[in-house]
C-alpha cells in the first residue's frame, strides 16, 4: 500500500495542470514567458466532518468597524506567483482531511500577468479579499458546511468548502485593460515603481458581494502569495484601497515567501510592507532549507540571486530552491511576534507533479521525483498546520 504522500502525489500527477513558471518569480518578473492552457483539475469532495471549528474569540481589529468575531480553524491558500487555484487542490484537500477547512483563491494562474514587471498587486488583492470574505460569511457555523454543501449539490452528500466560494467573472478584455493599466513596475506605468505614488485605479472584474462575516479565519501565502497577505492585512492605503484584512482574518503562514528588502521594482511590495509591523494576527514564518545554490541548478542560483540584498551571485545561500532561508524568516525582523518554521530538505514547490516542470526546473523536478518533499506533502504539512 502506498503511504499518504505517494498517494498524494500520484493523485496530483493525474491532473494535468497548467506550466508553472516559478522561476520567474525569483528571477525576473520580465522574463519572456510561455502560457499553457489550463486542464481544469476536477474538485474532489472531502468527507471529513466539518463541526465545531471555533478555537477563541478575537478582538476587534484597531480602527476597524466590524464587531468583535470568533477565531474559527479555517483557513484560505494565496498561490504563489503565476501559480492558480488547480495547483493548490491537492493542499486544500489535505488540510481538509486534517479537520480544518480550506479553500483556495478561484483563479487560473494567468490573472497574474497584469502584475507582470513588479507591478501593483492590487488585481491579487481583490480576490483574495473576495475568498476570505465569502469564506468568513460561512465561518461563523462550519458544523453547517454539510447541509449546505449537500443543498448547493442537489441533495447530494459530498462536503467541499470549496464549492461554497462562488467563482467571479474576468474576461480576456479584463485582462487586456489590467495588463494595459496597472500602475507601477520596471516601466513605472503610473508613473512610478513606488507603492506610496500609485495612482487610483480600481482593477476589473465582477465580484459578487460576501455575506456579512461571522468569523475571522486565517490565510496561507505561498511564496510571492505570503506577502502579498500581509499587504492584505495593512490598514494602510495600497494603490487606493486599504484592504483591512485583520478585520476578517486571526491568523496568516507563509511557506517559503520573501520577505526581505531586496534591488529592483519587484520588490518594492516588499519594502511596502516590511514598513509596518503586523499587529492584531498571529504570524509564522515557513522555510526550507537543503538546496544550495551552488549546487541545485541555475534557476536556484538566479533566485537567490534575485532575493537577497547585496548584489551576491546566490551560490553561497541555503533555502527551498527558490527562496534563500534569510528571506523566507524575514518577517520576523519587521513583525517581532512572528513565529518561524525552519524544515529541513524541504523544497519550495512540488515541481515533478506539473506539467513542464522538468522543463523550468530541471534539477529541483528531479529532486522532487525522488522523493524530496515540499511544502504541501502530508510529511511537511503535519509539522506547519498543527500551528494553526
């Protein structure tokens, strides 16, 4: 019988997935890119029972203008950068299974091409404010995800939180408008790479209104997804909406995200956040270690290269094979209470179970396909959830 992560990642292996182009992410995000079609990933129903999930009670964020809400054990996972829903199934269901629901962000990975060049988030923002938001209205009754997973399906008895989060319209016109206007990036579009200087600008797309929340639930950043989280928590103004995330959300782990201050307009996000503690949420901290950019491959070397600081080659740095392990603990220097997670052979992404993976990342798919683990395999997500 195979164990749990064989059988997880043969399941993953079975999907036929978009290309996932990770290494644009630490190398540069105006890189030339090729674009696969999607193969929808089925949704898989869990059958884990979903009752009694409230852990405490949370105050009421400072400034914020909701009530005091209750902390409820439920979490929703931001995909990394030009990653999309179908990669990050598999984690979800996991999760699930482990008693806490979960659900992800309902997008393909090509609505990351308007933040293309280090350009304004904002696009990311929006729908992760629309998941927790709508994941948030139901949070406050989980024991009641069955019934009405069971009336949403026709009376049919499968339980899946992700079928409760609606899915929003975003055209190819959208698109085109997006890509054409977002502010900031290497060109300055705007008129500046500053976060600060972006100027109004609402992106598009139809997002149908949440229910009001009845819970906080906590957030799971993947890579380029973990900080784009804490420019969700910010009360801050970002690109003309200040997002108040903490309002709706208790808790936030980043697997494997940069934190640290580094060259370039890819970064500038960054430096935007790291300008303010997190206060008000419980943070960790996750990073791999074990892949040495002397000896993992070049895409490695070029993204260790492209996180740190001090202009080095990447070659004397340590991480998850695309974020060196200083970046990934980094919020720690910027938010004092953050909680860090260091694994060991822990790599960044499940890169032999996408298709063109080999292709990207010939030397950490072949890790991978060995055996080597990442972040989302059942070994690896025993030791963060338990966390949450």
């Amino acid at each position: 019988m195979m164990s749990p992560s064989l059988q997880n990642r043969s399941r993953r292996r079975r999907s036929r997935v978009a290309l996932s182009f990770r290494m644009l992410c630490a190398t540069n995000y105006v890189s030339a890119f090729h674009h696969s079609i999607n193969t929808i990933h089925p949704i898989r129903s869990s059958r884990t029972s979903l009752a009694a999930y409230t852990t405490s009670t949370g105050g009421s964020s400072p400034g914020g203008s909701l009530p005091s809400l209750p902390n409820i054990r439920a979490a929703v996972i931001v995909p990394g950068f030009l990653t999309g829903r179908d990669e990050f199934i598999p984690l979800a269901e996991s999760l699930n299974a482990k008693g806490i629901p979960t659900v992800v962000v309902p997008m393909p990975n090509w609505h990351w091409l308007p933040c293309l060049g280090g350009r304004s988030m904002r696009p990311m923002l929006e729908r992760i404010d629309f998941t927790v938001r709508h994941l948030a209205g139901v949070a406050g009754n989980l024991g009641d995800f069955e019934r009405v997973t069971s009336e949403s399906l026709d009376n049919t008895t499968s339980v899946n939180p992700q079928l409760l989060i609606p899915d929003f319209s975003y055209s190819l016109i959208d698109l085109y408008q997006d890509f054409r206007n977002n502010p900031g990036g290497v060109l300055n579009v705007g008129g500046s790479a500053e976060v600060e200087d972006y100027p109004l600008w609402i992106p598009k797309g139809t997002f149908q209104q949440a229910p009001e929340p009845a819970g906080k639930v906590a957030l799971i950043g993947h890579s380029a997804g973990g900080w784009i989280c804490r420019a969700y928590l910010s009360q801050r103004n970002y690109g003309g909406k200040a997002y108040q995330g903490q309002e709706v959300v208790h808790s936030l782990i980043t697997l494997g995200s940069p934190h640290s201050n580094a060259p370039g307009a890819a970064f500038k996000g960054v430096e935007w956040v790291n300008r303010e503690p997190l206060e008000g949420v419980r943070a960790l901290a996750v990073g791999g270690t074990g892949y040495k950019g002397d000896s993992s491959g070049q895409l490695t070397q070029n993204a260790y290269s492209f996180c740190c600081p001090d202009g080095s080659d990447g070659k004397s740095y340590d991480g998850d094979g695309v974020t060196p392990i200083q970046s990934a603990l980094a919020m720690k220097d910027h938010s004092p209470n953050t909680d860090t997670l260091v694994l060991d052979d822990v790599g960044h992404f499940c890169w032999s179970d996408v298709f063109g993976g080999e292709t990207v990342a010939p030397e950490l798919s072949a890790f991978h396909r060995e055996g080597r683990p990442w972040y989302g395999d059942e070994e690896v997500i025993e030791k963060w959830a338990g966390w949450l």
